[in-house]
C-alpha cells in the first residue's frame, strides 16, 4: 500500500471507529428533593368552662304543671237558717203567716212568680168613706177559724189582673213571718175554699226571705 493512500484511507479508519463507540449516557444530576418542613405540633384544647346556675329555670310549658285554680267561694253561704250575704231567712214553698189585724194565722203559699201578694174573699163590697173608697169583705183564715168581716181601705186599682176572678182591688195588709214584718199591698181575690187564702209574692219576699221548694212550713211560733 502506497503512502498516499494510507494518508487517504487513515483519516477514514479513525473516523469509523468514532461511529462505533458506545455514546456516554450522562446521567442527570440528582436533584435534591427539598425538605417538606415539620407537621406543627397539636394544640392542647382548652378545657371548657362550666357554669354554676344558682338560679332556678322556669319548666318548659309542655312539662309545667297545670294551674290548678281554687273552687269559687259559695256565692251564697247558709247558716241558721239564713243564706247569702244578707243572711236572709229561708223559708218553705207554703208557710203559716201572721195577719194583723186581726191577728190570725193564715196558711200561705210562697210564689216567687208573682208579683204582687193575693188574698182570697168572698161578698167583696166597694163603699166610701169620709170621701175615701174602702171595701167590705169574709175573711177564712183557716179550717179552725171562723170567717171574719173585715174592711180596708183601697190603696189603689190593679191594672194587671193576676187572676180571671181577680176584683183589681188592692188593700194594705200587715203580714209577719218569723222576725220578718212588713206591709204591703194585696190583691183581692174573689174566691173561697181555696187551700191557701193568702199567696205571698215577690213584694214580701225581696229582700227578706229566700224559698227552697222542697221544704214547708219551716216557722215554728
């Protein structure tokens, strides 16, 4: 082989060889990780705080006991005999009453229905006196008495009749019943044999005397 071409191929030779050498792998730098920083550490909670109540708290309206009122005084307390504040006298639905004059006991029907007080008579004569009218009438008591005359003067007409045989004369009559007296005014009544002459009504009974219907003659003279 020629010089010349020894130079020639030389160059080339090197050149393969470099084709056939394994290429460094250049690994990279490790890179360090950086450093996580620590966790903080736990906070201690703080203890909780009780309070005392010292003050006692209302129950809960669904647990609250339910008031209880107290019963109603009675309206109208009895004692003696007697009821309501006025410590009225109480008396039987038919009761013996005193008429005087002329001072004869008379069976008596108590009836808080009618207004006025009734006397039952017979031959019931209108007349005048001294310019005054007055009437004449019998009189019967009781079964133990005899019938008596008796005369009085009007006090007035009646114009609302109680009665279909009411006269619509109105005398005065003093009437006691126990400790109770008072005069008022009586209706005639044209009529005889009845079984209570006299009927009491609310102008002897106000303010004086309550009735309680289930009992009777409950005055003993």
């Amino acid at each position: 082989m020629s010089l010349r071409l020894l130079v020639v191929l030389l160059p080339m030779l090197l050149g393969g060889c470099q084709l056939f050498q394994t290429p460094e792998v250049v690994t990279p730098a490790e890179v360090e990780a950086p450093a996580c920083p620590a966790p903080p550490e736990p906070v201690a909670c703080p203890e909780p705080t009780i309070i005392e109540v010292t003050q006692d708290c209302p129950a809960p309206e669904s647990l609250a006991a339910p008031e209880v009122s107290a019963p109603p005084a009675a309206e109208t307390p009895i004692a003696n005999g007697r009821a309501g504040e006025k410590q009225l006298l109480i008396i039987g639905a038919a009761e013996w009453i005193k008429l005087d004059p002329p001072n004869l006991r008379v069976r008596a029907r108590i009836d808080t229905g009618a207004e006025v007080s009734s006397l039952s008579a017979t031959n019931i004569i209108p007349f005048e006196r001294e310019g005054k009218r007055w009437v004449r009438f019998n009189f019967k008591a009781n079964d133990k008495t005899e019938e008596v005359v008796l005369e009085r003067p009007v006090v007035q007409k009646n114009k609302a009749k109680q009665h279909g045989t009411d006269t619509g004369l109105v005398i005065a009559l003093h009437l006691q019943l126990a400790d109770i007296e008072e005069e008022i005014d009586v209706v005639l009544h044209n009529g005889t044999g009845a079984e209570f002459p006299l009927l009491v009504g609310r102008n002897f009974l106000t303010d004086n005397a309550v009735v309680d219907v289930s009992k009777t003659y409950t005055i003993r003279d």
